[in-house]
C-alpha cells in the first residue's frame, strides 16, 4: 500500500480564494493548514507569493506615538495587538521578545 500523500494542483485562484478562506476563518495559518490538510510550509509560501497586500515577511502594523517615550517605572506595560474584525489581544505587565515572537508565530505572522 502506498502512503505517500497525494498532490493537488490549484490555480492561482483556487489559491487566492484559500488564503482569504484563511484570513476570515480567525484562525492561525498552523491551525487553518491543519484543519484543511494542507501543509503549514505550503499555505506560508502561497501567502508569500499570492498576498499582494504586504512584502513577503513584513505584516502591517499600526504604532501610536506618545510624547513621552520613555517608561515609567511606576505604569505597567501593556502591548495591545488589534485583530481584524475588532478582536484584540492584551498583554499586561513586561512582555519580553519571546513572548511576542510567540504571539505572532501563533497569528501566522511568522
């Protein structure tokens, strides 16, 4: 018996159709894959090359400025992550580089 998975050709808009199936489920590129048994390296590299949105690599981000930019050691620190359809991820207290690096793995981001 063969094991070997089989391949599925799509077109580019079979592919683009995928990919905002993806964005509008909510759920993260690892997820999405699992869900519709497509391999996670698979759907990044269709992102990659389908998504004119944004350069491959790069997400859009939104940064407000305040007039004080530096901490104050007595106001904790909160990082805001706003998620299209008005959803939002806070974090409060120190997040580190990990913690963030983390977060955008899990959004799909990296």
């Amino acid at each position: 018996m063969d094991n070997r998975q089989h391949r599925t050709r799509r077109t580019p808009e079979q592919i683009r159709g995928i990919l905002a199936e993806q964005r509008a489920s909510g759920l993260s590129v690892r997820g999405f894959a699992l869900r519709r048994r497509i391999p996670v390296t698979t759907l990044t590299n269709w992102s990659r090359r389908y998504s004119p949105s944004h350069p491959p690599g790069l997400v859009p981000l939104r940064v407000r400025e305040f007039e004080d930019a530096r901490p104050d050691p007595l106001r904790p620190i909160t990082l805001r992550v706003e998620l299209p359809g008005g959803a939002a991820i806070v974090i409060d207290g120190a997040p580190g580089a990990g913690d963030v690096r983390s977060l955008l793995v899990e959004l799909g981001l990296l």
